[in-house]
C-alpha cells in the first residue's frame, strides 16, 4: 500500500522480555516475532497481538471479532481501519551491544503509516508497505475493504561488526559468441569502517566444476561487490525451462565471504540458468510489431492467469495455501502467473515455488488504475520500493518480466478519470517521470536479464515511439491486451480481439454453495438476496451472468429457493467455463497466422487465478483453492496437445494446436452422439495429419450440412461433436467437443440417472460413474473435503467412466461418497 495521504497509524513501541537469538557469522540475531501488546487509540482494547500478524487477525484470535469475511462483517468492522493502533513489546538483548559496532532494529514489512519508538525515542517512521521497514485493501470489483495495520512481516534486532549482507543475488548471462554461460553475483553491504575494507569471495558450484576466488574492496557506508563467474564450459550445464518444454533445473552455490577484520559470511543459495527475450519486430503481412516471449532461445505461447493476494490478511497465507493455488495452476497446464499490479510482491516462497514448478511470472509492479503523485517525497519512497524489491526478486528464474503499472497508460490515454483536455500534458508528464524516468531506469540498472514495459496494456516499443504513452495501447497489432465484453454472445469467436498476447479477459461465476455456506446464513441463500447483492462488487455483474448463461441454457425455475440458488451457481459456472474455453481456443489457434493483419497471438492469461475471499468473481479457483469448472476446462484447453473446433459460414474447422518441439503424423477422430443415444451416431477418422510443433495448424474442414448427411439422422439440435488427436506411444490429446446449436434448444437430452460408486486407492480415491444416457456438464462436488478430481464438468458420452479424487487433507471413502453430489445440465428445469 502506497500511502499518498492521511491515514490512520500504527504506532510501534518496543520497549523488554528475552526471547531467543542466534548467531550468523559475524552477525548476531535476535527475533523480535511472537507476542506483542497491541491496543487501540483510547486504550479501551488491549491484548494480545501475533508478529508477523495484522490487527483484524489478532482481534479475531481473542474472540473480539467474528470472521471478517462472514456476511456483511466487512462494513461492520470498518472502524478497525479508521482507529490507531500500537504495538508494543519489552524485550531485552541477550547479548552485549557494546561489543557490536553497529545495531540496527529491521523490519521487514510495516502496513503501513508508522511510528516506531524504542524508550520513548522515535527512531523510525513509515509510509511503504512494499518497501523493506495493498492497494486493493481498500476493495476491487473482486474483493473486500479491509485496510489492514500491523507489523506483516520479520522483525529482529541485528548487531554487527565491520559488515553485515544487505542484499544478495545471482543472474546468469549467456554470451553466444562464446557460447558459454556466467553468473553476475551481486552483494550488497552496510560496512562500518573509516577506510575501505579488503575481502576475499570464493564461489563453488561442484556440479558444474566451478569454483573461483575473487578479491574486494567495500567502501564505507554501502558497499556493493559484483562477482562475475565463468562456468566451466565442461559442465553438463542444463537450463530451467517453463513448465512443459523441460526440466526446472538447479544448482547449490556456496558463495564465501571474508573480510579483513573477522567479518565472514557464508550464502547458500540455487542457481539457474535460461535466458529471456521479448521479440518485438515486424510481421510480414501485418501492419504493428510482434509480442512474445523466446525463453532459451525458443518461442514459447503462454498460457495462464493473472494471481491477486491470496487473502485480505497475509499473515493467513500459509506455505500450503501457497502450493495449493500454485500447484493447482501447473496442473490445469499453466505455465505463466501475472502477479498484478494492485495487489503484493509475494512473499519470497511464492517465488521458489514458481521456480520449482517451472511457472514463469509476469511481475507487475504495484501500481494500478490510478493517478499518483511526483513529489520528492513520493519518488524517493518509490525509488526505495522498486530497489529494493528488484534486488530482491531478480535471483529468481520465474521471474520473466518487469511491467510498470497496471492499466494507467490505458488510463490516460482514453481519459478514465475525465481529465481536462488544459491538464492532460501535466499528468502525462507525470506518468513519463514515474514510470520511465525512475521505475525504468532503476530496472535497467539492476537487472540486465529482463525486458521492462512501462504498462499492460501497452503497444511496448510503439508506446515507447509515441513518448511512453500510445493514443490507442489497446491496438491490437501491438502488445498485450486486456478485453472484456459481457453483453456479446462468447460463443461466438468474431467478438475477439485478435491480439498479439491477451494479458486479461474473463467472466464471472459464483463460488460453490460449500464455501459461501461457511459465511451465510440461511437467509441469504438466494440470488437475489441482499447478501449476494453485497457480495457482487462488480456493476451488474449477477445480472451479466445470467444474460450471458441465458443466451445458451435454460435459466433455473424451481420451486424450491435453495434449489434454485444452488443451480443459478451451477450455471454460472457452466457459463463461465464455457466462455473462457471459446476465448481460450480461439486465443491458441490464432497463434500461427495472420488474418486481416491481426494475429499471431502468442499468450493468454485469463483473468483471474485465485479468490481473496468467497464472492462472486472472475476466479478459477475458489478461496481456500477449490476448482471451480473453469479450471477443469484450463487443464484441458491450455493442454500441450489440442484439436480445437470454430464454425465459420455454416463450416466446421478443426486446427491443430502443439507445445511439443516436434511435428507428429497423428490421427483425427471426429464422432457425432445423439443426445437421446449412449453410442456415436457415427465415427470418422482422418489419418496422417501432420500436427507442427509450437504451431496452430487447420486439420479438417467440412460444411455442417455434409457433416450432419453422413450420421443418418443428426441435426444441429439432436447431436453434438465430438473429436480428439491420437497417435503411437500413448501420444493423445484430450477429447473436446463443439455444440452444433444452444443447449436450450437440445433435443433429445434424458436424464443421465448418474450414480457414483467411491473406493480408496492408496493416497487417493476412486469413483466410478455410471449413466444411462449421455450428460452435458457432468459436475461432482465433493462439499467441504479439500481436493480436487481428475476431470469435471465434462461431456459425459460412456455409460461408465472411472474419476479420481486427490485430497489435500485426510479422509475416508465413506466420507468422500457422504459429501459427494453429482450433477448434470438436464437437473436444471
């Protein structure tokens, strides 16, 4: 959170009570975490406050408050952002500070307008929570107003002689002429001495033969040492590849560091190697420039979603909430998170795990949809930020680009704050002296691996040609694009922009019944509800969804509320999976062709990944992680093997779509079930159809008339496609599918009678579906049992099908087949 004005403080008092410390080298360490007192502005509340922790958290801990997010809680407990609230705490260092030269009391992260007193003398104030001491803490279209205080992060007392390791970080640099790989260690140091310090660095890297010894000078104050180490040119080097082209390959470093004087510090750390280019250059064919990303020198398409904080109280983002909605990413096939622009810079295992799981990030900095100021005091309060999280952040191989702000060129450029044409050159002005001339140039300066666009939207090196501000960054023959559209039809494939990289586009489902039952009443279990109005932070937003459902299903009209409610959500679902998926696939096929001068479309980030809380929004995944159908869609259409199907006058198209780095002979079976059958009216099969790898590539064409002539007696509203990609050694891609008309104007649908049968399999659980007729949107839930299947929501065409259910938490199968309800589209009347 950036603090541009007033607001409410949090003051931090510490004052004595031992606690543990340890020793780092030349380094001694006392923590400062654990229990604090904290109280509010008058002292009518004293007690108890955690570090790391926020004030809501610690409120709720004691019982003074019940959970933030249950109904309306939100706006009841909005005085807690509008009071002052200290922390305070008496500790005594088990260690003597007159043997240390210097002591310095750190705090990692403060939120975020401070005071900090130590013996009643202020030695510190604050005003950046992203600085080493939210802006969607106060309420996005997606999320609540919850403008937390506290101490969010470590805080610990350090005492030090001669030198003490502020920074630490490792890039590596391939140069091609030679091709041989180096690294560029970079070691930043508050030095206590009058004179330059001598020091010798030794770095091994035993896997990769590499060791090599350096000698430093630091000068006083902050001193900074660059360690440039050549790799052995025989290592078997192997480089960190995104999730689906390779290995995430690493190496232990032993960086060693001794100074004249006793000062020795020694750094473990992981290193890899890649290389990351942003290709902007020309298109023959088209008008504009390109926008994609090579990574090791191969051309990669992106595919993902964009990642907000996990929760409105970060002290209650665990390591395993983390690798649950990071895991769950990787597997629905993602292989890139943009961390957005109003949100945090995530917590350093966020990054390790991206790392390790090969999910390359698109870092915004936090900037968004908003007009900040260029003061002095401002900009050395962003300067700060930005150096300090570019170090930071830069080691880790995830990290594929830097981006500026979100939305504030787009901003100015079409005029959302309605700024008066006499001032407009002011806030440009400003904008180009924010974003360029500091966020930029201090970027370049730290980091030489990564590119740096000032905004997303942007048209990149156009906007840069046009003075860092496009009059139109949603061009689409330049880069990335952000589009939604409610009103139009999303079945319908023409409404797209045919983009060069689509950073954002989305609708909105509801959240499970489970989840927003944990934070209901029975009274607000209906669509209408004043509940699920306050929920619905977007403008119209329910009332979209279900225009949107309501062009292509039958709305639910039951008797019974709770019913009805239950179904609404369910078709929500249904709706926004379906629409993504034709966003998705048209996205993926456009990437190799250009049309009309638009195309070559090279990334698609759906919006968004995860849920702040349990409302109605653009999410994949539920808060707490729960699958929602659009992520069991994710994992088939951003597959690395797809057929993808589009209808243009009156003809159906299949293309081939491949991540593989291989071209493939396979066979392209295409079948077509009548709703009221269990069996394929017909099959057809294409062989030989050569499938190029990094490519989209048309596979099949075939007016409809002719199609439905050779299946007897199908027509657009008694038969469905279906049609997959199969080939040698268990080469296949999943089954898809295209509706040859609405689903309200299905004939022939029956009721599935779809019965569930649930055995244990080791670590995981075994159902086996049975049906008597062929089901559309098949969805099983298994209520509040944590876990997710191995598919959902699908076209059921087999009278049985056997679905595994992994649990994040232990259970039985005789809970699992408790909880678990089936539901199909035909439910819905």
């Amino acid at each position: 959170m950036h603090a541009l004005g007033p607001a409410p403080a949090c003051a931090l008092s510490v004052l004595l009570l031992l606690v543990a410390s340890w020793r780092v080298g030349s380094t001694e360490v006392h923590s400062l975490q654990g229990s604090w007192r904290l109280s509010n502005g008058n002292g009518s509340l004293v007690l108890g406050g955690d570090v790391p922790g926020c004030v809501h958290t610690a409120l709720l801990r004691h019982g003074l408050i019940q959970d933030p997010y249950h109904r309306f809680n939100d706006l009841a407990y909005a005085w807690i952002s509008l009071d002052n609230w200290t922390y305070s705490r008496d500790f005594k260092t088990p260690f003597d500070i007159r043997k240390w030269q210097k002591v310095s009391l750190v705090f990692d992260g403060v939120d975020t307008v401070a005071q900090i007193v130590v013996n009643n003398v202020t030695v510190g104030r604050t005003d950046n929570m992203f600085n080493r001491y939210e802006q969607c803490s106060f309420s996005w279209d997606w999320g609540p107003s919850f403008p937390t205080q506290g101490i969010w992060k470590d805080v610990r007392i350090e005492a030090y002689n001669l030198c003490r390791l502020l920074y630490f970080s490792v890039t590596p640099q391939y140069v091609q002429n030679t091709q041989q790989w180096s690294l560029k260690i970079e070691l930043d140091f508050d030095v206590i001495s009058s004179k330059p310090v001598a020091a010798l660095a030794t770095v091994s890297i035993p896997e990769l033969q590499t060791q090599q010894t350096f000698t430093v000078e630091l000068r006083p104050g902050e001193g900074s040492a660059v360690l440039l180490v050549n790799i052995s040119k025989a290592a078997a080097l192997e480089t960190w590849w995104p999730r689906g082209h390779g290995n995430q390959t690493g190496y232990n470093m032993t960086t060693t560091f001794i100074a004249e004087g006793g000062c020795k510090i020694e750094k473990l750390s992981k290193v890899y190697f890649r290389t990351v280019e942003l290709v902007e250059e020309p298109i023959p064919g088209s008008p504009g420039l390109s926008f994609y990303f090579r990574i090791n020198g191969l051309p990669i398409f992106m595919k993902g979603s964009n990642w907000i904080p996990a929760d409105s109280f970060q002290d209650r983002v665990t390591s395993k909430r983390l690798r649950i909605l990071l895991q769950s990413a990787a597997d629905a096939n993602m292989n890139m998170l943009r961390v957005w622009g109003g949100g945090i810079y995530e917590q350093d295992e966020f990054y390790e795990m991206c790392n390790e799981l090969g999910i390359m990030i698109w870092q915004d900095f936090m900037f968004a949809v908003a007009l900040y100021p260029t003061d002095h005091s401002f900009l050395d309060s962003v300067r700060a930020e930005i150096t300090h999280q570019a170090k930071r952040l830069k080691s880790h191989p995830s990290i594929i680009l830097w981006s500026g702000n979100n939305e504030n060129e787009a901003a100015i450029a079409y005029n959302w704050f309605s700024i008066p044409s006499a001032k407009k050159s002011v806030y440009a002005d400003d904008y180009v002296t924010l974003y360029v001339k500091n966020i930029r140039e201090i970027v370049l300066a730290e980091d030489e691996t990564r590119p740096f666009i000032t905004s997303s939207p942007t048209n990149g090196l156009e906007s840069a040609k046009e003075g860092w501000l496009a009059h139109a960054p949603y061009d689409t023959h330049f880069g990335d694009n952000h589009y939604y559209n409610y009103v139009s039809d999303c079945w319908d494939w023409t409404t797209f922009p045919r983009t060069r990289f689509a950073s954002e586009y989305g609708f909105q489902s509801w959240p499970s019944f489970s989840a927003l039952a944990q934070v209901s009443s029975e009274e607000d279990w209906s669509y209408a509800s004043n509940f699920s109005l306050h929920r619905q932070h977007h403008a119209n937003g329910n009332d979209q969804m279900l225009h949107q459902a309501g062009l292509h299903f039958k709305l639910p009209q039951e008797g019974d509320p709770l019913k009805n409610f239950k179904h609404s959500i369910y078709l929500t679902q249904i709706m926004q999976a379906q629409c993504i998926k034709s966003q998705t696939e048209f996205y993926r096929r456009s990437q190799s062709e250009i049309i009309n001068g638009e195309g070559r479309t090279m990334g698609a980030l759906y919006w968004q990944l995860n849920d702040i809380w349990q409302a109605p929004s653009w999410a994949s995944l539920e808060y707490g992680g729960k699958w929602k159908m659009l992520h069991y869609f994710a994992q088939c259409f951003f597959a690395p093997l797809l057929p993808v199907a589009y209808e243009d006058k009156d003809a159906l198209y299949i293309y081939g779509i491949s991540d593989l780095h291989a071209d493939y002979e396979l066979t392209l079976r295409v079948s077509l079930h009548d709703w009221g059958l269990t069996e394929p009216v017909c099959t057809l099969a294409k062989e030989g159809v050569l499938i190029k790898g990094g490519a989209a590539v048309p596979i099949y064409k075939e007016p409809i008339s002719d199609l439905l002539k050779q299946c007897g007696n199908c027509t657009r509203q008694s038969c469905v496609v279906t049609f997959f990609l199969e080939g040698e050694e268990e080469l296949s891609s999943p089954s898809n599918y295209h509706f040859l008309s609405s689903l309200k104007d299905a004939v022939g649908l029956k009721n599935p009678q779809l019965l569930a049968s649930v055995s244990q399999e080791g670590d995981q659980f075994q159902i086996i579906l049975e049906a008597t007729a062929i089901a559309p949107f098949v969805w099983l839930d298994a209520g509040n049992i944590p876990g997710r299947f191995s598919d959902n929501g699908f076209l059921l065409t087999e009278k049985r099908r056997v679905i595994l259910f992994y649990p994040w938490e232990t259970t039985s199968a005789k809970e699992l087949e408790k909880s678990l309800s089936l539901t199909s589209l035909t439910d819905i009347s």
